[in-house]
C-alpha cells in the first residue's frame, strides 16, 4: 500500500501569496497523478484552508478533486470543523453531524484513522477524554489490520523548532500516546503543522512530520532551486518492515487540460 501525504496549504484567497499557495497544491497533486503506481490513497495533514472560509474549502475541492486517487482530510487548527465538512461530506467518508473529524477508512490493507487534534481556543493541539474514547473505539472496531494514524499536531517533542511541545499541555499530548499505544497495530503516525520535515516516536511507533505544501510558509533550509517547489511525503507500506517513508520533490510539470489553474475558475 502506498500512501501519499500532503499538508499545511494553507489556501487562501486576499493574502497577496494566495496564488502561489493554489500553484503549489495544483503542483503536488499533478505530481502525484503522475506517479507510477498510483498511491492508494492521499490524506491530508491539515491546515487545509487559512481562515476555515467557505469559500476557501470550494476552492481546494476543486483542485483536489483532480487527484486520481482518493483524499482522506484531517483537521488542522487553522481549519473550521462545519465549513471542512460542509466541503467535503460529498466525499462519502466523514460521518453526519458529529462534531470531531474522526473516522477510520478501512477499505486498504492499512487501516487509516483520522484523528481530530485541533483545539478551539489555541493554535497548539489538543485532545480530550472524549476524543480518547472515540479513538479506542474507531481502533477496536477491526482487530486484525494494521493501522496508520493521520493528524495535525505531532504527538512528539519537535526538537527542531521553536516549540518542542505542540499541544497545548503535556497532559494532552501524553493522553494521545497513551492512546495510541491503546493497541498493538498501530504501525504509524503522520503529522503536519510545524511546516518542516522531521520525525520521532510515540514508544516503538514510528511518527513523522511533513514540511507543508505552501512554499512560501515552509521551515527550513532548502536550495535556492527548490523553493518554489513543494514537497511532500510518500509513504510505503511493507508488511515485514512498516512503512518506509521518502520525500518528494515536485518538479514542474506541463498540466494536462484537465488541471489547470483553479484559482481563476469562479464557478
Ligand atoms: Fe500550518
């Protein structure tokens, strides 16, 4: 199973980069068209959109529903829980009226679970006893595959940045890997939010960070020729070693018909 992971577009559409933002997702799916094999699934990491605007989800649907493969979303802090499903319940996925954006995906040898980490009152995670319970639950629903957890804020001290800690307490970030070590089958955690590649552990589980999509935002020290050019993750899933995962670089491309530029297309 190969997963390609995006994160941290951060669409918008009155910041004077809000082109380039659009170009870089219009780039890294193009990109991910392209691969051979087709990854089995996309998720997303969050901070899908800057303001949590309507108007800004009905944008990035447009461009992410070029991808010949199916998108997973999880919820980011910049993110508004109503309008991210208002946007994409169409995709069949989401479940009606809850309030977090939990689910698990089981249609894929590994089982992927998204977990809803934002927190309403700051833009560090959280994650409540509530969302603990629902977790347990989604992960003893199917007792037998694997399972690759997806979420916005890392469940790990990020040495690389400012802010090591990306919850907005100890407690909670500790009550998710306590959570997450609930069984035994999850075999990985991907992350977003701190718009840098890094990685860690949650005990024996592998976790990683993406650098975010919007390349105008991205953290780090990258070569003057890759500025403008995103990258993302793509994850391969060996039953024998686990996933092995390898950053991309999206190079450009001539877009086919079918994907040009969304940000001018005012339906
Ligand atoms: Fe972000």
């Amino acid at each position: 199973m190969i997963i390609a992971q995006i994160s941290d577009t951060h669409i918008a559409l009155d910041t004077p980069d809000a082109e380039q933002r659009a170009r870089d997702l219009e780039a890294a799916i193009a990109d991910i068209n392209g691969l051979d094999p087709l990854p089995d699934a996309i998720i997303h990491t969050g901070d899908i959109v800057q303001n949590g605007r309507p108007d800004e989800y009905a944008l990035v649907s447009r461009i992410l529903a070029r991808a010949r493969a199916p998108i997973y979303v999880a919820t980011g802090n910049k993110d508004d829980r109503g309008n991210l499903r208002a946007a994409f319940s169409p995709w069949g996925y989401l479940e009606p009226g809850a309030d977090f954006i939990n689910y698990a995906i089981e249609t894929h040898p590994v089982r992927l679970i998204a977990v809803d980490s934002k927190n309403l009152n700051s833009n560090k995670g959280d994650f409540c006893v509530e969302r603990a319970e629902r977790l347990i639950k989604l992960i003893d629903a199917e007792k037998t595959k694997p399972i690759a957890i997806f979420n916005h804020h890392p469940p790990f001290e990020v040495m690389v940045g400012p802010h090591p800690l990306n919850f907005e307490t100890p407690e909670m970030m500790e009550r998710l890997r306590r959570t997450l070590r609930h069984s035994n089958r999850v075999v990985a955690v991907f992350s977003g939010h701190v718009h840098r590649g890094t990685a860690g552990h949650v005990a024996d589980i592998p976790a990683s960070v993406m650098p975010c999509i919007a390349t105008n935002l991205r953290k780090g020290e990258y070569p003057a020729s890759m500025q403008s050019s995103p990258v993302y993750h793509l994850h391969r899933f060996e039953p024998a070693c686990g996933f092995i995962t390898e950053a991309r670089v999206v190079r450009s491309r001539a877009l086919a018909p079918a994907e040009t530029p969304a940000l001018a297309v005012a339906e």
